[in-house]
C-alpha cells in the first residue's frame, strides 16, 4: 500500500472509529513526511504544482494528532497543520474535508512553503529521535531544490538541517562551510525592514561561532575582523559578528574594546554579549561592571537555572559599591534555594555587615551571623565558615560579646589550616585570623603579626597585605616595631596611594613622632593624612575615620607648637566626620565623643554641643547592653553646653532622648501644655533648672550646684536614711541623722528649688518637678529652709520621670473599681501590722476588691490589675540601687517584678503603693526612672503614689486614710485630685512632728 492510502486508513479508523492509536505510531509521521516528498510536481510548463489533496490529506492528519495529543506535545502538530493547510489553499485545517471535493493539482500554489515546513519536521524528528537517514535524503532534497530557487525559506531550512549534520559528524567541515556560506546567503537575501533578519542573523552567529571554534584562531579572527570592517554601525548583524570576533581575540585589551563596541551599537544586548562583557570589564570601573550586572540579572527571567549565580554575582558587585541596602532586599526577595542557597546566604550575611556599618542597626549584626550559620551549615565550604568568621568579628568589635570572639577565632584557625597554600583567598583569611587574635588581647600580637607575614608572601593584593601586616606592628608597639611599619606602609603606598593606607601611614608617623619625639615626622603625618582626605571620595565610608586620624595628628602637633590653626582644623575635621553619615555609626560615634571632649576643653560651646549632641543623636544606634554604662552621663553633658550655647530647646531635648533611650526608647515630645516642668540638668559642666512651659523652655543657671556635691549630698542622704529605718537606734545617733536630712532639705532648698521659685516670679499653682542624675533619689518636693520656709508652703510639687507622660493625656472621671493587695506577712521580712487599716481606710470611701494574704498571688494580681482603675498595694517591697530591674513588690508566692508591671494592659487611673522605696532608681542610672512607680506608669496607670524610704506601719495606715478621704467625692475616687490630696496630706503629717521629716518627706506623687 502506497503512504498516501496508509495515511488515509489511518484518518478513517479515528474520524469513524474515534481510535487515535494509528494516527499516533511514528510510522504515520514517517509517512506524512513520504507523502509530502512525492506530492510535489513539475508542470508542462516547468512550473512547480502540487499534487493538492495529498497535501492536504498530510494536513489533516497532523490537525487530527493535535487535537487528541497533551498540551506541551502537540504544539508541532498544529503549526504544520496550518501551514500546510494554507500552502494547499485552505484558510484553515477544519475546512480540508469540504474543499477536496474540488480534488485535482493546483497550480502556482506556495510549494515552498510546504517543503519549508516539511523541513523543519525533519530537523524536529531528527533532535528527537537523531535518524540520519531521513536528515540526508532531506538536505540532498533541499540542496537540489536551492539550486533552481534559493528562496530564503528554504535557505532556512537548509542552514537548520546541515548545521545538524555538521553536529552529527564534526569531522566534515565541509559541511559547516555550506551552512556558513547558506546562512550569510540569506542573510543578504532579507531586507532590512524584514521581520525575519533579527532571526537570520542569529542563525548566522551561531553557525559563525562554531567555525570560530574549530578553525584555527588566526583565520578566524582575521575572517571575522574582515566581516566586521564591512559592516555598518548600523547593521543589525554588528553586534553578533563583534560577539563573535570576542570570542576568538585572545589579546585582553582587545576584547574588552572588541566587545565594549558590540555593546554600544547594541539596541538590546543578548544575554551572553553581557555576560562576557562582564567578564572582561576592568576591575577599576565597579559602576560600569554593576551597570551590566543589574542588565543580566534583568533580562534573565524568574525560574531560570542561571538566574541565582548572577543574582550572587550581582550582590557582590553591589556590596562592594556601596549598596548594602538595596543587597540585603534583593537577597532576601530572591530567597534562592538549591546549590546556589550558601554563596546566596553568604553573601547576605556580607551585606548586612556592610548596612550596619552605614546604619548601626544591631539586629544587622545578628542576622548576618544567622545568614552566615545557615550558609556553613549547608555544606562544607571554606568560603562559608570563613564569612561566619567574620561576621562574628564584626559583631564582637561592636557589642564586645567575648564569645563571639572566640567563636570567631576558632572558625578562622579552621579555614587556614584547611585552606591549600595556593588557594586565591588563603592570604585574606590569614589576615582576618591576625585580627580576631589582636581583638582577644594583646598577648596575641605576636601571632597576630606572624600570620600577617604569612598574609604577606602569597598576597594577591600586595599593598593591602602590607597595610595589614603594618598595622599589627603598630598593635604590638615594640621597639623597631614603629620603624618597620613606617617602611612598610610607605611600600604599600607605592603600589597605590589610597586612602586607607596613606591614613595608616600617617598613624603610624604620628605614633612614631610622639614615640621618638620628632617634629618632622610630626609633620609628615599631617601632611599624609591631609593627602588621604584629598584622594577619599565625598561619599565614602571611610572618610569619617581619615578625618579622626587627621584631627589626631594635627591635635598631636596643636599639643607641640600651640599653633591655634592646628586646633581650629582639628575642630573642623571632627565636625565634618560627626556629620559624615556614609561612615559606620560608630565611627562617627566616636568623633563625636572626641569633639565634645575637645570642646569643653577649649571652653567652645558651639563644638562641645555637636559632639556630645551627636552621640546622643546617635545612641539609638547604638546603645545595647553594656553599652549603656558608658553613655549614661553624655544627655546632661550636651544639656549643659547647649545651654552655654543658648539653646535651652536643645537641652531639654537631650536630657530627654538620653532618659528615653535609657528607659526603652520612644518619641521625644517637649510640649506640657499649660503646666510648669522644671528638669534640673546635673552635669559636670554645668548646672541648670530647664524651665519648660505655655510659653516654651528658658534656662535657669543654678550656680551653687555641682554634679560633685550632688553626688555626695545623695550618698549621705541614702546612708542615713538606711540607718534611720533601724528600730533599736540610739537617740543620740537618730538625732544626728536626723540632722543630716534635714541639712540635705536645706542644701535642696538654698541650690535648686529658691533659685527656681525666684526664677519663676509669680508662682503657679503646681509645678513638676523633673531632676537628672543622683539628684532623682532626693526630696526636691520636700526642700526646706533652716529657716522653716518650704516648697511645701508655696506650690503643689508632682514628679515627671518624662514629659512624654504628658504626651498621653486622658479623660479622668471619678472611679469605682479599686483593688487592695494586701500582704501583711511575707517570707523572711518583718510583718506589716498596719495592713489592716489601710484596707479599712479604702473601705470607707469604696467597695474594693481585696486580695489578701494567700489571695495575693502573682497570677491573680496580675489579672486583677486589668480589671480595676485603682490599686493599692499594702505590702513590702524590694528596691535595688545598683540593679533597678531587681526591684519589686513582695506577694505571697513571689515578687511582682517590673518587667510584669509593665506589661500589664494600660487604661487605669491611679496606683497607690504604700510600700516601702517605691521611687528610689539606681545608684548607676537614678535617672532612668527605673523604680516601681515608674514600672506602674508605664504600665498605663496616670498616677502612682509612692514613697522614697520606709513608712512606718502606723504613718502609711494614717497616710492612705488621709488621701483617699480627699479624692472621695459622690460619684467615686477622683484620681485628678491625686497631686493636691498628697500634698495636703504631707502637710498634715509635718504638723505632727515638724522636726523629723522623715514621718512627712518621703511620700510623693508622679503624674500629669
């Protein structure tokens, strides 16, 4: 049976059986193909005719194969379909069966066509299933035909199949001359405007680009500099024949112009001209390198197996540009999985060290050492361990955590005995190990500089292997140690004056001139370091610390020759490196500390005020854990020149960022409405009374008091109160103590609060007070004359921890619920026996709810604080001076902490601790406000009622009766009369004994 009659069995057993099984076999695209081959004819007038309803029956074959084959198999099928259908004159596949009854041969129809598309089944059949036999007949078939009619379809076609000839049998280059010869025939056959050139001229530089490969390189090159120099700037073919020509070039410097050219003329570069173009951009061009690295990873789409290599590759290039930030969010939104996943969470961990140096945000640290965790742990990389290992180091050199070091330490001893002498990034480890070792201490440093030797003799970058090595000389100080720096340092300068190293050059002849005495080489550093400024770019990084080694030496030689110039630049180097926010915060950090220093030492306001105000702008950047002790003063310290410099704004502002950030953080508010603030600013400078009201913030000098004596007077006072709360004290020894608090009234009186009432003029009729410093552990409410004339007789005193108290301003209503938590014994402290009168007390003027004793547990307290508007607490208490977060109030299975104050839901009124030392801070950090009245408030409560030192059983129950029968009112307790019914009551309580302020000083209220 002829293939014609086989494929028309076939199109009857499924369009009457419905059974696609025969339509399906290999054997029937085999004879579509047989069928196709012989259905072409030459006519009596040498015209090509085709036999139309062979076609046609071919056609409706492969239209039947697609409509029954899966979606992603079937795609072939009906473009062929179609294009066959349309060559035998039919518009569509599903008209075939009504136009055969035409039947017949139908001149002058599109044969080429038919044979274009019978072709490329070929070359389809061929990939597949790789038949030879069927390839050759078909390329034989196609030559002959060309030679007739070079039709550019066909010329197509011929290239596709003998390129696959070529493939199958390399050894016949022959073959891939004729393709080279076809494809460049039709490429000069397409018009410039013919949708089709873009594609011809990509067959032709692929089929270029084999023969580049396997000729020899001479004759390629010299063929494709030909091809090159005869085409115009503006032939679409440029780009390929240059991509090619880049190819073959082995000269470096010629590549790179080779295919910097193909890029220029490029309206849209491929995928590989970016990509080797890339490769061969110099090392000194990193925009222009990141320029095309963003273009690749653009034009490779999501999904695509190359895409995480180029997105790694483009994060390092975007790192080392200075684009941490934009790193990290291109890192974390690509979230790369498989092989790629380490080098991807490596170089996150890189980049998030790099955006903490730019931001100073802790957490930075700690996600980098977790990215670079995850990344060792997926494999065994050197690469890997070796980025833990540093982001440990750069964590410790922060936050000083002494593990982290040695954690680090112990990574990187790992990747250099590991690493193969000759691996590209052994010199670098050595040298990063040499500075973990210098971090753990100054017995390493002559290890330190021996690995920096090692770094030295198989470095790549010479001249930063120098630096390296100088530096640890400098570390280790010894004698000749300073001299060999100096040389070496000079060489790495030699093999490129960048900024970094001409700043440790300079260091180094700055610590070399104080070491031997020598102006000149005084001078030289200054003169070194003024050159590294110059060659430091505006927005670089490192600019802030070339600017503190160059006010260094210049202050060195300021301190030599007391030229008044050296200083003034000094001043104005500081200044620009506090300003300069591409630099690590903690570079800037610690520039600022030195121009307040220098500031207050040359008695300049203006560069005392910057510096020590730009820490503080800072510290939320930085202040974490230990950090804290050593910033605690700076807030008061900048206060007190801001002063000097007549900004009292500015210094109630950092009084408050300063409290803030030492209490949590939160927004700065300053404005307190209609009410009168006094913050008392303690620093060693200066003191002043901040005077914060409707009609904004003026400054009071307070020139008898001195941080010195604040702090002694606060110690006595502490002391004596400590002796005083002592039962079996003899008269003798309490009157003497009772004297010394009564001396401390009076020092409060004649220092702080006269000079504050006088400042005022007309007084208002409540002011809050707001002390810094060890002056907080004071009675500024209860300040007394010798004399007899008291705060207490002039104004209504309340305390603000901080004015963003007033930033929460609320309705106050008359209240109801009221919560008693009454605990009269507890373990291991004395019973209290007046806790029962103070329940009575409440009981007269409310219906509280009472938890005592056993009931007083810190699960039910807890709760119950959510639901009531008032408590009460009659209980002991825990406060300590030197650790606040210590401090609490005793229940009967515990200590209500002040972590678990605060976090207690907000909303309620007032909170009235009866127990004992319920506002006193810390000795270290008294204006932290971190105290159990303080815990209350930020729980939410507006008003808390404590006390300062221990109350006698008998004075709190008398106390508590005394202020809750003035906020007693008809509809409730009326917690807006708080302030005024302490103050009453404190009065009433001085009337009974006026000599002993210790019955009537040590209650106070805080709150708006």
């Amino acid at each position: 049976m002829e293939p014609l009659a086989r494929l028309a069995e076939r199109l009857w057993q499924f369009t009457t059986g419905g059974d696609p099984g025969p339509l399906l076999e290999d054997a029937a695209v085999d004879e579509a193909q047989a069928v196709v081959q012989v259905a072409l004819r030459t006519g009596p007038g040498g015209d090509e005719v085709l036999d139309r309803e062979a076609v046609a029956v071919v056609a409706l074959v492969h239209w039947c194969r697609y409509t029954v084959l899966p979606k992603g198999k079937c795609e072939g099928d009906y473009l062929y379909s179609r294009s066959l259908a349309q060559a035998a004159g039919f518009d569509h596949p599903d008209q075939i069966t009504v136009g055969l009854r035409s039947g017949g041969e139908v001149a002058g129809l599109d044969t080429v066509q038919v044979v274009a598309e019978w072709a490329r089944q070929v070359a389809a059949r061929f990939d597949a299933s790789g038949d030879q036999e069927v390839l050759d007949s078909t390329v034989d078939h196609l030559r002959a035909r060309i030679a007739v009619r070079p039709d550019p379809r066909l010329l197509d076609a011929f290239v596709a199949l003998v390129y696959r000839q070529f493939l199958a049998r390399p050894d016949q280059l022959w073959l891939l001359e004729e393709a080279v010869a076809a494809a460049r025939r039709v490429l000069a056959l397409t018009p410039e405007d013919d949708p089709l050139r873009d594609a011809r001229t990509y067959a032709f530089g692929a089929v270029l680009d084999a023969r580049t490969r396997i000729s020899p390189p001479d004759e390629a090159v010299e063929s494709l500099r030909a091809l090159v120099s005869r085409t115009a700037d503006d032939d679409p073919a440029l780009p390929g024949y240059l991509l090619a020509l880049g190819r073959a070039l082995t000269d470096a410097g010629e590549t790179y112009a080779v295919l910097s050219r193909a890029m220029e003329v490029s309206p849209d570069p491929s995928l590989e001209l970016l990509t080797r173009y890339v490769g061969v951009l110099p090392s000194r061009a990193p925009e222009k390198v990141l320029g095309v690295r963003r273009a690749i990873v653009a034009k490779i789409t999501a999904g695509h197996p190359d895409r995480p290599m180029h997105v790694v590759a483009l994060a390092d290039v975007l790192r080392l540009t200075g684009h941490a930030d934009e790193t990290v969010e291109m890192l974390r939104s690509e979230n790369v999985e498989g092989p790629w996943r380490a080098r991807a969470l490596s170089a996150l961990s890189s980049a998030l060290g790099a955006r903490f140096e730019e931001r100073g945000d802790v957490a930075d640290l700690d996600d980098a050492v977790a990215c670079a965790r995850e990344a060792e742990g997926l494999g065994d990389d050197l690469t890997d361990r070796a980025t833990l290992g540093l982001a440990l180091l750069r964590r410790f050199e922060h936050l000083r955590v002494r593990a982290d070091v040695e954690e680090a330490v112990r990574h990187l001893r790992e990747v250099v005995a590991r690493a193969p002498e000759d691996h590209p990034d052994r010199s670098s480890w050595l040298s990063n190990l040499a500075a973990a070792l210098a971090f753990q201490g100054p017995e390493n440093a002559d290890e330190a500089v021996a690995l920096q030797r090692a770094a030295l003799t198989g470095a790549v970058n010479r001249g930063e292997a120098l630096s390296g090595l100088a530096v640890a000389l400098v570390r280790r100080g010894r004698l000749g140690d300073l001299d060999e720096a100096v040389t070496l340092l000079r060489e790495a300068v030699e093999t490129g004056p960048t900024p970094v190293r001409l700043c440790n050059l300079g260091e180094a002849l700055r610590v070399n001139a104080e070491r031997r005495n020598d102006p000149a080489l005084l001078n030289e550093a200054v003169r070194v370091q003024r050159e590294a400024l110059e060659r430091c770019a505006e927005g670089a990084p490192e600019r802030a610390w070339v600017l503190g080694s160059l006010a260094s030496a210049l202050l060195d030689r300021f301190a030599r020759t007391h030229h008044p110039r050296d200083r003034g630049d000094a001043v104005t180097a500081l200044r620009a490196a506090v300003d300069h926010t591409p630099a690590p915060v903690t570079e800037r950090s610690g520039s600022a500390m030195r121009l307040g220093r220098l500031g207050a030492e040359i008695g300049d306001a203006e560069a005392a005020l910057a510096g020590f105000g730009g820490v503080v702008d800072l510290l939320p950047q930085l202040a974490e854990g230990e950090l804290l002790g050593s910033w605690q003063s700076l807030g008061n310290d900048a206060a007190a020149w801001a002063v000097s410099a007549g900004r009292p704004d500015r210094a109630l502002d950092l009084v408050e960022r300063s409290r803030l950030l030492l209490s949590g953080g939160g927004e700065v508010s300053l404005d307190v409405g209609e009410r009168t603030v006094v913050v008392i600013n303690v620093s060693r400078y200066r003191c002043d009374a901040l005077l914060a009201g409707p009609g904004g913030v003026r400054a009071v000098p307070l020139p008898e008091l001195a941080s010195a004596e604040v702090a002694a007077r606060a110690h006595v006072f502490l002391g004596a109160q400590a002796r005083l709360e002592s039962r079996s004290l003899p008269l003798p020894e309490k009157a003497t103590l009772v004297g010394q608090v009564r001396e401390t009234l009076d020092w409060l009186w004649r220092t702080v609060v006269s000079p504050v009432l006088d400042a005022l003029g007309p007084l208002p009729s409540r002011i809050w007070w707001s002390p810094t410093r060890l002056l907080s552990v004071l009675p500024l409410h209860a300040a007394t004359a010798r004399g007899g004339e008291s705060v207490l007789d002039r104004v209504v005193s309340s305390y603000a921890g901080s004015l963003r108290m007033f930033a929460r301003e609320g309705l106050e209503r008359p209240c109801r619920r009221v919560l008693v938590v009454a605990v009269p014994e507890a373990h291991g402290l004395p019973a209290l026996l007046g806790v029962d009168d103070e329940v009575r007390a409440v009981r007269q003027v409310a219906a509280p709810t009472v938890l005592r004793g056993s009931e007083a547990r810190l699960a039910a307290v807890t709760t119950a604080l959510a639901e009531h508007d008032i408590a009460h607490f009659a209980c002991h208490a825990t406060q300590s001076l030197v650790d606040p977060a210590e401090s609490g109030i005793v229940l009967h299975d515990g200590k209500l902490g002040l972590a678990a104050i605060a976090a207690v839901p907000g909303g309620a009124h007032l909170a009235f601790l009866s127990a004992c030392r319920t506002g006193v801070g810390a000795v270290d950090l008294p204006d932290e406000a971190l105290h159990v009245a303080a815990g209350f408030q930020a729980a939410g409560f507006r008003h808390v009622v404590g006390t300062l030192w221990s109350v006698e059983d008998q004075s709190a129950a008398e106390f508590t009766a005394a202020v809750y029968a003035r906020l007693a009112g008809g509809a409730g307790l009326d917690p807006a009369r708080t302030a005024v019914a302490v103050h009453e009551a404190t009065l009433s309580a001085r009337e009974e004994d006026p000599y002993d302020p210790m019955r009537w000083a040590q209650w106070f209220h805080s709150g708006p």
